[in-house]
C-alpha cells in the first residue's frame, strides 16, 4: 500500500507528516511518497525524507497513493480527480463544510477528519483538535504579551513597581486551559470563563479564578462539548464578562461551538469600556469571533484596543505542531492498516466510523449526519 504526503499551500506552515513520523510509517510495510519540498516550512527537507525512508514524487504523483494525507483540503480539481477507492485524509472541518462533504459523496470516495476523531480516553493518541488547540492556546498568549506595551509579571524595581497584567480567558477547553497555564507562567494574574461546570476545577488547578455565571446549560449527551445557551443566560453573562473585561489588559477569546458560529461574549460596547493598549487575541476568529471587532487573518486597533483575529495560530509553530500532528496521525493510521501493511476498515471501531466522514457514497459520522442533515 502507498501513504501519499501532500505538501501544503498558501499560508499553511505545517506538514502531516515529519521524516520522524515517516519512519514509524514504514516499519508498518507501507511505502511512503512524500511531495517534493513538503516539509520545507516544517524544516524539514526532501533528503530528510529520503533518509526516513519515503519516495520524493511531484504532486500529480503523490495523488495517486492509496491513502493521500495533508492538513488544508487539496483543491477541488485535485479532489475531483481521485478515484473511488483512494483515501483522503485532511483536516476538512465537514460540520461547517457541507458543500465539500457533498461533493465527497458525489466521488463516492472514503474520506477521514482528523478534526473528527471522538473526545474519548481511547482516542487520546489520535486527537489532533487537542495537539493543535495546545499550540494555538500557547501562542495566542506569546502574540498577546508581544503586542502588550505593558509587562506580564509584577516587578519591584529602583524605578517603581509594576503591577502585573490582567487576563481575562474565555472558553476553558483544552486551548484556554494552555493559555491560562502560559499567561501564569509569564506571571500575569489571571480569570477565566466557560459555560461548562466541569470547566471550574480545571482553571482552580492552574491558579486561576472562575468567572461564574449561574444557570449554564451543560448537555451531558454533547461528549463534553459546550451547546448553545438561552438568552437570559447570555444576558447575565454579556453584563458578567464586560465587567470583567474592562479590568483586563489582555483576553483570550477561544470559546466554540462545534458545526456553529462561535458565541459573541465581546460587544463593541466592551472593547469601548476597555483601557487603551489592552490586547485581545480571538482564536475564535474563522467562525465569526467571540469579539463583535475582530477581522478574521487581521490585526487592528479599535477604540485604543489591539486585537488578533487568528485561528490558524498552529501553523505559526509549524515544527512541534507539525510532529504533534504526525504523532497523531500515525496512530490514527495503525488503526486503519494490517499489520500485513494492507488498508483495514473495520467500522465496528467507533474511531474508525466516527473519523470518517464519506465511505462509497454514504456519511459515516453519525454526528456529520445528524449536525448536517
Ligand atoms: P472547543 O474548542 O469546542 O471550545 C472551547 C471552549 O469554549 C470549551 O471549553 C467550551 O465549553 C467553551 N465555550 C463554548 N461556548 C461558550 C460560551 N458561550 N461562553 C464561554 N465558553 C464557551 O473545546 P475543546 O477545547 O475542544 O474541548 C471540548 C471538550 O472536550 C472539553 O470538555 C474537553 O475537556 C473535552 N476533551 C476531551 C478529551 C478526551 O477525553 N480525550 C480530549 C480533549 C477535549
């Protein structure tokens, strides 16, 4: 069987697959087609590769492998080009990309999402939503404290005292739990929000305090993800977080909704009541943002406030988030390859079914099925 390796585009940083990854690959007797200078922005070179263990093709070629792994979906005309027996893996983020989902049943062929990959113990190994939510959480904090004109920690010096910086996370899942962890290392004072209870003990553990809003909905059947809340409650929290906001010289916006837009918790009327020179990093940005000012890929200063919008912060690291990646998705790839190096499908492994979202012209996912028909 071949594994094929797609070398990314545009502004994409990062490679599925670094010469570590490759060679864990191949003691799988699989051959491995990596396209030239795939890893290049991952500091990884073609001979790099080659010394792994991979074949270096041209694109055209490495489409033809069995299974054809990437980060970015490949472009249409690539996708269209494929037969209905290859396999695609991507990052292809299906709950907010139905017309792509549609056009994977059309080919018929058998698609998996990393970003699709259960919240379950088993899967740990595999979840690549929280490698690269790790990365983003970290470097949102790293982008916060370089655009900062104010310190992160206290100091007591000859020149006076400087009292440390306020921040302010929002959405306590795996990337505001590393940027909370980030922001105390670096010394800040730090709050953090979510609407999951659950959230509450993890931000206590870290040396954070808890913003809390009564009366959250907490949907045991959602796998841990947080649902939509009612409008009294988004009231209590809209008055909560601009009160909370005002104090803060920085916030971390990372709270989503999976297959959603991402919930408004920052109003333009907050970011007024902000003190000049105050950050706000928004990793919520590619679904709408959690702060009503923030531009998608932009970085501007309203109202004296400097905010970020960017949810592709991982590709910023591309090295450590790229053999994060790779980890994952060679022990994605176990469960899918025999141990003869041969392509395994068994469905009755929840992983399997649940990553995948199109097999021979059916959606496999039940949550792919049920968020978008
Ligand atoms: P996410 O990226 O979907 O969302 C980020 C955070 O935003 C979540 O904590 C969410 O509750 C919060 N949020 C959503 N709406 C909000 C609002 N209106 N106000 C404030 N906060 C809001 O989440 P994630 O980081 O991918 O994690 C989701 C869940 O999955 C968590 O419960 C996490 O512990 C769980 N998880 C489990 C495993 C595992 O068991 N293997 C692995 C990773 C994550």
């Amino acid at each position: 069987m071949t594994i094929g390796l797609l070398k990314e585009s545009g502004e994409e940083n990062r490679v599925a697959l670094l010469p570590e990854s490759v060679k864990n690959l191949i003691s799988l007797k699989v051959s491995i087609w990596v396209e030239s200078k795939a890893g290049e922005k991952a500091f990884a070179s073609d001979e790099d590769y080659e010394a792994a263990g991979a074949k270096i093709c041209g694109r055209a070629e490495t489409l033809q492998a069995d299974v054809v792994l990437g980060i970015q979906q490949p472009l249409d005309s690539e996708i269209d080009s494929l037969k209905e027996s290859q396999v695609l893996i991507c990052l292809f983020q299906p709950l907010s990309n139905k017309i792509l989902v549609e056009s994977f049943l059309k080919k018929g062929i058998t698609t998996f999402s990393m970003d699709n990959v259960p919240r379950t113990t088993r899967a740990q190994a595999m979840d690549i939503l929280s490698s690269m939510a790790t990365v983003a959480g970290y470097k949102a904090v790293l982008l916060a404290a370089s655009h900062s004109p104010r310190f992160f920690p206290m100091f007591m010096t000859a020149a006076g005292s400087i009292i440390p910086s306020k921040v302010l996370v929002l959405g306590a899942g795996v990337a505001g739990l590393q940027a909370i962890a980030t922001a105390r290392r670096l010394g800040a004072v730090v709050e953090a929000f979510d609407v999951r209870a659950a959230a509450e003990e993890e931000v206590k553990s870290l040396g954070a305090k808890f913003v809390k809003v009564e009366g959250a909905q907490d949907d045991k059947g959602a796998g841990g993800y947080a649902v939509e809340q009612t409008e009294e409650y988004k009231a209590k929290q809209q008055a909560l977080i601009q009160e909370h906001a005002k104090k803060s010289n920085i916030i971390i916006c990372t709270a989503q909704i999976p297959g959603r837009k991402a919930p408004l918790l920052i109003t333009e009327d907050t970011v007024k009541n902000m003190a000049s020179g105050s950050v706000i990093v928004d990793l919520a940005a590619s679904s709408g943002g959690n702060c009503q000012l923030t531009e998608n890929n932009k970085i501007c200063l309203k109202e004296g406030v400097t905010i970020i919008g960017d949810s592709n912060l991982p590709s910023s690291m591309p090295m450590d988030a790229s053999k994060m990646y790779g980890k994952n998705m060679v022990n994605f790839l176990k469960l899918i390859i025999s141990p003869e190096g041969d392509l395994n499908l068994n469905w009755d492994d929840d992983i399997v079914l649940n990553t995948c979202v199109t097999h021979q012209g059916q959606i496999q996912s039940s949550r792919v099925k049920s968020i978008l028909y």
